[in-house]
C-alpha cells in the first residue's frame, strides 16, 4: 500500500466508529481551522500538510484519490505518476491528480482529477495494484510538454538509477507527437553522471545559455595522488570547478554535525582542491540556479560565458 507522508484522516473512519463525520467538514470550512480538506471525506492537518514539499502534498492528493476510488479504471500519468514512481521534478506542479482513462477523450476535470487523452501504445505498469503510466511513458509525455529545466533532474535521476535508458524513453513518445524535438533535446543532454536535482538544474541553466559545458563529478586528488574527493562540474580548459552548495540538505542529512562545523569543512575542501589542481572553484546555492542570472552572474566572473 502506498504510503502518505503525513496521517490522513477518512470521514468515513469516523462514521465506523458511531461518530459525526460532519465534525471534519465544519473544521475544515473554519478559516484557520486545523483541518484542510485534500477531496471529499478526506482531511489533512494543516500544520503538517503545509510543511510539505509539493510532491509531498501531490502525493497526498493521490492517495486520497485512490482512498476515495476515484482511480478507479484510471490511469495515473505525468505529474502524478512522476511523484508516485519519484521522478524528481522541478517548478510548478498541478493542483489536480492527472489521469487517463482507456476509451475516453482528455480534456475532462471534475473533483481534482484532470483526464488527459493517452496516445497511441501508451505504456503502464502496476504500482501497488494501481495502473500507473511506465517511467519511460511519464519522461516521454513530461519532456514533450514540459521545458529542459523542470524536467531534466527527472531524465537524470531515473538514468541515474538504471530503471530507464535512452532508448525507453523516445520509444515512448507516439510518432507525430507535438514536443517530439524537445523531448529529443532532453534524452540527448540527458546524463546520469548527475547526483541531485539541483545539479540538473544549474545544466539546465547553462544548456539554455549556450555556456560550454562541464564533465560532472569528476575525481580530483592531491599532489601525491590521495582522493581529495569528486567535483559537480570542472571545465579543465578554463580552469574552473563548480559546485552546487545544497546548503538546505546540511539541516536534513548530516547526522547532528553543526551547520558551521560542515560549511567549514566544505571551505577547507575548497581550498584544498584549488591548492592541488591551481583551479579557481566557484559554488552557487539553488536559488542561484533557480532565478537563473545567479548563475550566470557567477560563472561569468570566472570566466565561463556563452558560445554560439
């Protein structure tokens, strides 16, 4: 059974139980309340849903879909199927569970499930009993509709973890299909040599900006050969190592190590690559690549600028 990051909390579990299911609804409907309403029956606490990030929050509008059989003779696709097989994706996501159901037209949206149109050979699998698109069919429909960025870290990642090649994912697009060269664009620049969403984003960024491109997570050692450890990016010709400072992951993944104790060991890394290799190592935080002209703004003052 899939499982919810947060409690979700059924109106129909208090029915069972001889107790009003209404009490929920009225919560809910209270401006401030503590209960958010994901579908109908079906709430959240609004405290914990709101710390979620917003696969998380998709996930749980899936769930309560599938609790409230709405799925059911659906077929879960894009968005939806990406966060249920943890596709990483960036930007937007939408607020509706997507779908397609055999045999009917896309286009329909009722009670936060959209019903998109399947092409022709649309791929599924099961999941946990659910018909979900493939991981090749949901990277093929997301890189036809979606643009490099939010995507790529998904290509990566998915690349990265064997459960996909190249070669799935084009014969997953039908033929004649709109987006076919921009998906094609994507599987080409495509590289499981990439270890984090935000890696994928700042390629993204520089693919987009015409810059030249880095090798990724290339080994680098000390005078006498000793690893000093893997770079993100390293442009050998120019000089130059980048680094993607996901300072948020310090909070979450390091096992109780003080933040200034990591940032001043990754400062005394730095100055021990630039000492071995004579190159100048710039790093850059998401919001950088986010917003883009960080980025770019950074690279440039190293010396990494457009070709055309």
């Amino acid at each position: 059974m899939w499982t919810s990051p947060i409690p979700i909390i059924l109106s129909s579990d208090l029915a069972g139980q001889g107790r009003r299911s209404d009490v929920l609804a009225q919560e809910a409907a209270r401006s401030g309340g503590e209960l958010i309403r994901i579908r109908r029956g079906v709430y959240v606490r609004r405290s914990e849903f709101s710390s979620l990030s917003r696969q998380q929050a998709h996930v749980v509008k899936v769930i309560a879909a599938r609790l409230t059989g709405a799925l059911d003779g659906a077929v879960l696709a894009r968005e939806s199927a990406a966060v249920i097989h943890g596709i990483p994706l960036v930007g937007a996501i939408p607020q509706q569970v997507q779908v397609v159901r055999p045999g009917r037209d896309g286009g329909r949206m009722s009670s936060g499930i959209r019903t998109l149109r399947a092409g022709h050979g649309f791929q599924t699998v099961l999941d946990d009993g659910v018909p979900v698109a493939s991981v090749a069919q949901t990277l093929a429909d997301l890189g036809r509709r979606r643009p490099l960025r939010d995507v790529l870290a998904g290509f990566d990642a998915m690349l990265r973890a064997g459960r996909v090649t190249k070669e799935d994912i084009a014969a997953a697009a039908p033929e004649r299909s709109r987006g076919r060269p921009r998906l094609y664009r994507t599987i080409e620049v495509a590289d499981p040599n990439a270890e984090s969403p935000g890696e994928s984003l700042s390629r993204a960024v520089m693919i987009e900006h015409h810059l030249p491109m880095p090798a990724l997570q290339e080994p680098v050692r000390d005078q006498h050969g000793g690893l000093l450890g893997r770079v993100d990016f390293i442009w050998p010709e120019h000089g130059v190592i980048g680094e993607f400072d996901g300072r948020v992951k310090y909070g979450r993944e390091l096992t109780g190590r003080p933040v200034d104790e990591v940032l001043l060991a990754e400062r005394r890394r730095e100055l021990d690559i630039e000492s071995a290799t004579g190159m100048r190592v710039v790093r850059w935080l998401w919001d950088d690549a986010w917003r883009e002209q960080g980025l770019l703004e950074i690279l440039a003052g190293a010396g990494i600028r457009p070709v055309r």
